[in-house]
C-alpha cells in the first residue's frame, strides 16, 4: 500500500503551476537585469581571458586565474572556484580576475559573497557598467531591493548620459509591486529603446492586466503587433504574477529568430486569455499555435502551463488510467517534445517545470533527472530536492530520497515542511523513530493543526505499537482533509490494529474514492469484505 507523504499531489500541481513565478527573475539571478547588452553574454562565467595581459600580474595569481578558466571551460565549476578566488585575493584591483571570481560565486550558489566582490568591483571601476548591472541583479535576487535602487541611482552617477538602466529600473519596480509606476517606466522607455519594444509591448500588457485594465492590456498587444508584426512578440503570461513575464521564454540558449507571424499572435492571445480565466478559450488559442510552429518551445510549454490548470485531475502523481488516459498522453508526449529542445544553456527553471510534469503523471522516473538539474539553481533547490524525495520513494530509491531531505535539513534546520518529510520517511521506513518524531513535533508545534504534520506523527506512533494516540492524531487529520487518499489509509490502517474491521473497510472505501492506491486497496478491501458483511468480525 503506498505511504507516500501527504498532500503530494498538491505539491506537484503547486509546484507546476507556480515554478517559472519563483524563477524567472530570481534564479536566473543576473540574467533579467543585464538583459540588455552589457558587452558580454548574460549567461557568461567571465570575461575572455584571450588578450589579457598576464605578464604584469603576480605570478601566483596569474597562474591560479589560468588553472581557474581552464576548468571553467571544462566545465568544472567547483574545480575552479579556488584558484579564482586565489587570483582574486591577490590581485583584487584587475577587472577581469574580479568578474569571473564574481560570476563563479553567483553560479555556484555564494550570493552574498558575489555581492561583496560586486561592491568592490564598481567601488574601484565604477566607469564598469556590466559591474553595475551585476550588482543590482545579486541585490534583487537577494530581494534586496533598496540595495539595488542604491546601485541603480550609482550606476545613473557614474553614468549620466547613459539610457541603458531604463529597462532594468522598471523591472525592478515591477519586482516591488510598483506596477504603476513600471508601466510609466516602461512608456518612457518605448521611444528610447525601439530594438526592445516587443518585450517592453509584453510587460506593458501584462502589467495593464494586474492593474485590472483588460481594454488597454488589449489594446497594447494589437499595437505591439502592429509595430512589429515579425518579431517574437513578448507576450504575459496566464498567471497574476509579474515576476511570470519572460518564464518560459527567450532563455533557451538559442539565437532568436523570426517567428511564423501566424504563430506568435495566436500563442500571445491564448496566453492573454488564460491569464483571464478563460483556460478553454487560451487552450484553443495556444494548440493554433502549436499546430503552425510546433518546433517553438513557448508554444508547448505554454499548452503545459494552461492544461496542468484546466485538468488539474491529470496532475495527481499517480498514472491514470480509463477515461484519463489519452489526455494523460498527449501531456506526457508534450513534455517529451518540450524536453528534447532543451540544451545545457536551457533555464534550469523550465527543467523543474518538467520535473513537475511528469512526476504530476505519475512518471516518477522521469521526473528525477529534471529535478536534479533544478536543483543547482539555489532558488529552486527547496523545492526541487523536496519533490526529488518524493520521486526517489515512488521509485524505491530510499536512500537517495533521505539524502535529498538531510540536505535540505541541513540548508534549512527550522523549516517545519522539511523537518516533517525527513520525520515522516524515517518513520514510514522504520529508521531512527526517536529522531523521527523529534522532528515531527517540533514541525507540529510551529503549526498544531497542520494535518499533514498530525498525519505524520499519528503514522509514527501507529509504527511505534501505539494504535490509541495513533487514532486521535489521525482523526484530527482527516477531519482536516477528509478527502486525502493516504491520511485515509492511515487511518484505515490503524482501525485494523485496533481491531475495527468494519470500520477500516468504509475508511479504505473512501481512500479508494478519494483516489488512493487502486491495486493495494483493492487487495485489502477484498480481504476485509467478510469482516465488514459480518460487524467487523473476522
């Protein structure tokens, strides 16, 4: 019978839903605010070393600047990350040694400590506009948001003549909820900066679309298409949440082309729809899309996103079966399509957004790898390694589903979700029960009605011989979530062990309606008939 953590499905639907929300312009971290040209690739580690002269520099440093890009190019990141720090600690005043120290930092994860040598960087090179940018993109993806204002207002000093920050002030205004004044911004900037109006057109949609101002939210996608009717029009996306614009789109490490102009229209519109609420017309809108361009990658995503709201029935983390299973696979072969189009310069946050797709399936296995890529996104690594545990348990990789949750205990040591999954797989595994359910309640006690939290101690204590305390505990928590398949067996579970047979049958009845486990349930609910036709007697 399964055991899997509670309110699973939900988890993965949450996290489907809601993922590119969480990354699109926090795990990209410096990509969103050096959007603009900066004289070197948003997702470069570094400036060239080609034509820098190592001569003039120290040669411990010199030799541990070149140690370090010769790994960087073989892809070793960690490998390389001393060697750079040494270089930069010896020579901190050279540029280039201090951008790729920075850069490294932010790749691997350090971001206070990137923003420390970002702070240097522009202290000591403030005519370095790409130092500039970087640093008001750590401070926002660090939510820092007044650190960032401060750096904006120093790189408008160092640089008064400059209009490249245009874009960037208003995305951080739109990152502060100030969708007033980053539609002002973004007007001023229209005129400014005509190579970029097709994604200044998609956050002015947007934006005019959170300010409940569906006419004009209209009426600048048909302007925008009209002024550039050839262009990947950036269109906003179907949730109410700013930090959704450019999710799915433009970040997949390939050159940007023209799009079909029938396409883009129809998957900008039936994104616009969805955004609205009206998911069956926005699905119309985005297969048309699909249908004339079926190579884009925005298109499929884009019919992922709306399908995993319109039939969140299909994203229970189980396989389907009956009626549900020809939609189940067109979802899947949606997601396979979406996965061979990624590369190494892929988003990470579009490999968790898959993640959650197939693990939404009931395709646990092939969840995994996109899971493990997420994770090195420290953004999306929460997240990430919680939903890895949860498809390492439905694949028997036990083990690895414990090392993913020590992990996070150890990134994370109060944070009561994570403390309440390790407790729970301890205890659904019968290892180290007392610290099992010291971890439990101590997530119980930050919240005493959390279900999930009382299901996990009721099931601790069923598995510690104590049916009684069991029994309370699991009550509570269906009464709670009277319709949660794996609290219901639970319970179940534990009225047989105190010998309540006709009642464990109806509970299991309800696990199997509620949509539990069909083929273990089947098999108790077979084996209990007897008892519950006779009052529980066996």
């Amino acid at each position: 019978m399964s055991r899997r953590a509670p309110i699973t499905a939900s988890l993965i639907l949450a996290t489907l839903i809601f993922t590119a929300a969480v990354w699109s312009l926090t795990a990209g971290a410096v990509v969103p605010m050096a959007a603009l040209p900066t004289g070197a690739a948003a997702d470069s580690t570094g400036a060239d070393p080609g034509g820098l002269d190592l001569d003039r520099i120290p040669q411990g440093a010199a030799t541990g600047y070149m140690v370090g890009t010769t790994l960087l190019a073989e892809g070793d990141l960690a490998g390389a990350l001393p060697f750079l720090a040494q270089a930069y600690r010896m020579s901190p005043d050279e540029l280039t040694f201090a951008s790729t120290y920075r850069d490294v930092l932010h790749q691997v994860g350090y971001l206070r400590d990137a923003t420390d040598v970002a702070r240097r960087i522009v202290r000591d090179h403030p005519e370095s506009y790409e130092g500039w940018e970087r640093l008001i993109a750590l401070s926002a993806a660090q939510e820092r948001y007044a650190d960032a204002r401060e750096a904006l207002e120093g790189c408008r000093r160092a640089h008064p003549d400059s209009t490249r920050l245009d874009l960037v002030e208003a995305e951080l205004l739109v990152r502060t909820h100030a969708w007033a004044e980053a539609m002002a911004a973004y007007r001023q900037a229209l005129p400014r900066h005509p190579e970029h109006r097709e994604r200044i057109y998609g956050s002015m949609a947007e934006l005019a679309s959170l300010l409940n101002r569906p006419e004009e939210a209209a009426a600048l996608w048909t302007e925008g298409l009209a002024v550039a009717p050839g262009l990947a029009l950036a269109a906003p996306g179907p949730d109410p949440a700013p930090d959704r614009q450019r999710a799915r789109r433009g970040r997949h490490g390939r050159r940007r082309r023209r799009q079909p102009e029938a396409a883009r229209p129809h998957l900008f519109l039936g994104e616009f729809l969805a955004g609205r609420g009206d998911l069956a017309a926005g699905e119309a809108e985005t297969r048309r899309a699909l249908a004339l361009d079926p190579g884009d990658p925005d298109n499929v995503l884009a019919l992922i996103s709306i399908l995993s709201r319109r039939r969140p029935d299909l994203f229970t983390g189980r396989a389907a079966d009956g009626d549900e299973t020809a939609p189940v696979r067109e979802v899947h072969e949606l997601a396979d399509r979406a996965a061979a189009l990624l590369d190494e310069n892929s988003p990470l946050g579009v490999r968790m957004m898959l993640g959650a797709t197939y693990q939404g399936l009931g395709d646990h296995e092939a969840s995994i790898p996109f899971y493990e890529r997420a994770a090195e996104d420290p953004e999306l690594r929460r997240n990430a390694l919680l939903n890895l545990s949860l498809a390492c348990e439905e694949t028997g990789r036990r083990d690895e589903a414990l090392a993913a949750l020590e992990s996070l205990l150890t990134d994370h040591p109060d944070d009561h979700v994570i403390q309440n999954a390790l407790g729970y797989t301890l205890a659904d595994h019968d290892r180290d029960l007392p610290r099992a359910e010291s971890l439990i309640r101590a997530a119980l006690k930050s919240e005493p009605e959390n279900p999930a939290y009382l299901d996990s101690l009721g099931w601790l204590l069923h598995r510690q011989g104590l049916p009684l305390e069991a029994f309370d505990l699991l009550v509570r928590a269906t009464n709670a979530l009277p319709e949660d398949p794996v609290i219901l067996e639970h319970l179940g579970m534990v009225l047989l062990d105190l010998g309540r047979h006709d009642r464990a049958y109806d509970v299991f009845l309800r696990a199997r309606a509620a949509g539990g486990d069909s083929a273990s349930l089947e098999a108790v609910l077979k084996e209990l008939q007897p008892a519950a036709a006779n009052g529980g007697e066996r």
